[in-house]
C-alpha cells in the first residue's frame, strides 16, 4: 500500500509547486491588503486590470453618492496619476477626471479635469457634484480620495484611469500619457453594488483569477484536500 502511495503524492506534491509558480508576488499584493493613512474603510475593493493600479469604493443609494479611493504609481517620479467616471462614453473622450500630483513642494494634489475631447482638456467644475477630495502620497504611490455624485437607482458606471509622466509646472497641465495598449485598454465598468469578495468590474479584460478574488487561492485549497486525502488514505 505504501508503495503505490509515492505516485499520488508526487503528482499531488507537483500540482501545488506549480500553482506557487502561478500565485506571483504581483497578484498576492492586491487590493484587499492595502490600508490608508487616514484609516478609511471601504465596501468593495478592485484591482483593476491595466497600470497596476486599484478602487476602493463604497456605493451609497440613499443619496446616490460614491465615495473612492483610487491608488496608483505614476510612470515617472514626477508623474501623475487620475481616476474618472465617464458619463457620456465609455473611454477617455467625455470624462470627468480627478488628477492627482506633487507640487513644487513636494505636497499630493487633486484637481478637476473635463476631458471635453482627446485634443481639449478644460480644468474646473465637474459635471457632478464632487466632495471631500484629497490625495495621500507614499512610497511612490499615490492615493486619490473624494466622493461623487452618481445618477439615483444608477447600478454602474463607466470609470476610466490612467497614469502619466510628469505635469507642467507653468500651465498646470498634464503631460500626455503613454499611448501603449495597458494605456489604452484602462477602462471599464464599475458596478456599484459589487460583493467585496469580487473584483466589481466589467469589461477591459476584467476577471482574471487572483488570491483577491478567490481563484487561485480556491484551486490551492483543492489541491491541499486532495493532499490530505491521499495522505489519510
């Protein structure tokens, strides 16, 4: 009996080793493991699918009301970083953007951005009310926070994020972003109402298996079942 064992659990012993290749560094840090110097705590958390970047977000149907914290790198130290709901359209023509970047000082900023078109960027008023914004930055990342005013009974939104190299110091403006596909492809719906234990969006290539999520952390507790059954066999 011990003899035909040693098969079995070679196989079992493989199938493990190769699920710790699949869970990467990477996808062990997503957003479920990220906490706020101010201590805010969030519903549902997103690890978005380009730029590295991640939502965190509550969904208030009382008042219609979306509180977020949006946590990115920029490209460049000197960088910035940006999250918008797009009312109009799904990409980046039409957004309403909070844009987040250091001051000369070295302080976290947000300000408000209408990207009218992709040859029009106007700084101002939003097309929704927009409050309690501001930005924590550390380690190289920053974190945007605010609350926006969503349609009522409204159960998604278009959301559209994005990272960039540096912004000018003369106009305020910021420098244009990398036009490479993970640039391209950041954008998806945000689904209001979404069960923490989810990743809570759709489309832009959302979905993939990740601790967060519960995929490739469901297919190692199988496989450790079915290592343990083998063994009491």
């Amino acid at each position: 009996m011990a003899s035909s064992l040693h098969p079995l659990l070679l196989i079992s012993v493989s199938w493990i080793s190769l699920l710790a290749l699949v869970i990467s560094p990477a996808q062990a840090a997503t957003c479920s493991s990220q906490t706020f110097k101010n201590n805010k705590l969030y519903a549902n958390c997103s690890d978005l699918p380009f730029l590295s970047s991640y939502l965190h977000w509550t969904y208030n149907a009382s008042n219609s009301s979306l509180s977020i914290a949006f946590v990115a790198t920029p490209s460049k130290s000197e960088g910035w970083v940006a999250w918008a709901i797009n009312p109009t359209a799904t990409k980046m023509a039409g957004a309403q953007t909070l844009l987040a970047y250091k001051t000369e000082d070295g302080a976290p900023v947000v300000k408000t951005f209408n990207i009218i078109s992709y040859s029009s960027i106007v700084p101002g008023k939003l097309s929704f009310d927009v409050w309690d914004v501001s930005a924590e930055f550390s380690k190289g990342t920053f974190t945007i926070f605010a609350a926006v005013k969503v349609p009522k009974d409204a159960a998604s939104v278009n959301q559209v994020w994005q990272l960039g190299p540096a912004v000018n110091k003369t106009s305020g403006f910021p420098v244009k972003h990398d036009f490479a596909p993970p640039n391209l492809q950041s954008f998806s719906t945000l689904y209001l109402v979404a069960n923490s234990t989810t990743n809570g969006t759709g489309g832009g290539g959302s979905g993939a298996l990740r601790i967060g999520s519960g995929g490739n952390m469901g297919l190692l507790s199988v496989s450790v079942l079915v290592l343990g059954a083998l063994i009491a066999f």
